[in-house]
C-alpha cells in the first residue's frame, strides 16, 4: 500500500515537473473564469462589510469547484486514458482490486490539487484585496463533500469500464457543479427538498455559503451531507466492483 502511495506521488511530481506550461496554463484559466464572475457580481455588494462576505462565498464555492471537479472527473479520465492506451490490463496484474488503484491515485492527485489550491485562494485574495474568513468548519465539510465526489467519480469510471463512453455525463455535472457556485441550489429545490441531495456538491456548497455568509451551520444539514457522501462512496465502490468483474469475464477490459 505504502509502496503504491509512494509510486503514485513520484508520478504526479514526474508529471508536474514536465508539463509545468500545462501547470500554469491550468492556473490563469481558472483564474481568468474567477474574475469574470467576480468583476460580473461586483456591482451587487451593497457595503464593505457584505462585500467582504460575499466575495469569501465566492471564493470558497469557487474554489471548492475547481478542487471537488478535479476529484470528480480524476478517475473516469484514468479509465479512458488506461484502455485507450491498453495498459489497463498491466494496472490490474499490479492489483486485482482495480478500484482500490484509483482511489488511491485519486487521493494522491487530491494532494496535488492541495498545492496548486493554496497559491490559488492566496492569490484569489490577493487580487479581491478581501480579508479571509474561513474557519475549520469549512475543511470539514470540503472533506466531506470530497468523499461523496470520489465516490460519484466512481460511479461514473465504472460506467466507462461497462459502457466504454458516457458522452458529455461528466462534463455536465461539472457544468452543474458550477451553477451551485453561482446560485442559491438550495432555494430552487424548496418544493422538493430532498432532491437536493441527488449530488453531494449541492448540498455542500449551500453550507460552505452558510458558514461564510452567516457564520452558522445547521448539524442536521451537515449530518445528511455526510451521510449523502457515504451513500455515494459505497455505491461508487460497489458499482465500479460490479462491472470490473463482469467486463474482465467476457474479456471486454481493454475494448474502447
């Protein structure tokens, strides 16, 4: 395992080492998206104290976007990237638990995430010239909500594993995933309260505009989201199992 752990970091800071362009390219895009929304909404601060707090909301949903998104789309871009190569026959003779291998290499590239995140939310405040106002509970429910995008990611490479492609799936949720950055989710679902738990970000991002907003978090709400997060985490594990299995018996595993 440790061994593993180990190869998985070596690779990513191999892969970062020789596509530093991509690195930064990756950077000014997600910054230049950050400023049109930011320079988009900035009429609609009323004072320098909601400025402030609206512009924390940003920022952290924003940033939770850009780390949650990469967790979310990690694994099935593996599993196309391993069979369009067709290596992923050498991925299994090191493991026979496939998906053990890609949450680890998904944890490992959460990691990674971590280090281009940090300059990123210093610079995001840098630029805002805004006072951060996160806390800890901000870290607990970004964790959280992670388990539950790590186990949606799943769900979805296990998908690719029996279906081979899934269209544009991914990319839309991504889509949606950023709706929740810009809108109040929450209140579109009011008629329908509980749908609002159909993916684990929406609920997520709602209490991290809670904490930073109102400085509060309902226990109740938190309690669901990771109950939310769990439920998705193992039915990720579960389904990814399920047509790993099925696909190596008919031997369909390198087949795109």
């Amino acid at each position: 395992m440790l061994n593993k752990i180990y190869a998985e970091i070596y690779k990513n800071y191999i892969s970062i080492k020789r596509y530093p362009i991509e690195v930064a390219g990756d950077f000014i895009l997600y910054i230049l998206i950050f400023l049109a929304i930011y320079y988009s909404s900035k009429g609609y601060y009323s004072d320098l104290a909601a400025r402030n707090r609206q512009v924390n909301r940003l920022i952290m949903t924003y940033t939770s976007w850009v780390f949650l998104s990469g967790i979310l789309n990690h694994i099935s871009n593996n599993v196309i990237k391993e069979m369009a190569l067709g290596t992923i026959n050498q991925v299994v003779l090191c493991d026979l638990n496939l998906a053990s291998t890609f949450i680890i290499r998904s944890l490992v590239y959460a990691l990674r995430l971590c280090f281009f995140i940090i300059p990123f939310t210093v610079f995001e405040f840098w630029i805002t010239g805004s006072k951060c106002m996160f806390d800890l509970r901000v870290y607990y429910v970004l964790i959280t909500t992670s388990i539950g995008a790590l186990g949606l990611s799943l769900l979805m490479g296990g998908l690719i594993l029996r279906y081979k492609s899934i269209g544009k799936l991914t990319m839309l949720i991504s889509i949606l995933f950023l709706g929740t950055t810009l809108f109040d989710i929450r209140a579109i679902f009011s008629q329908i309260s509980y749908a609002k738990y159909i993916f684990p970000f929406i609920e997520g991002q709602q209490i991290l505009k809670d904490i930073t907003l109102d400085n509060s978090i309902e226990t109740v709400s938190y309690v669901l989201l990771a109950v939310n997060a769990l439920i998705y985490f193992g039915a990720g594990v579960a389904l990814f199992d399920r047509n790993y299995k099925k696909v190596r018996l008919y031997g369909e595993l390198n087949k795109i």
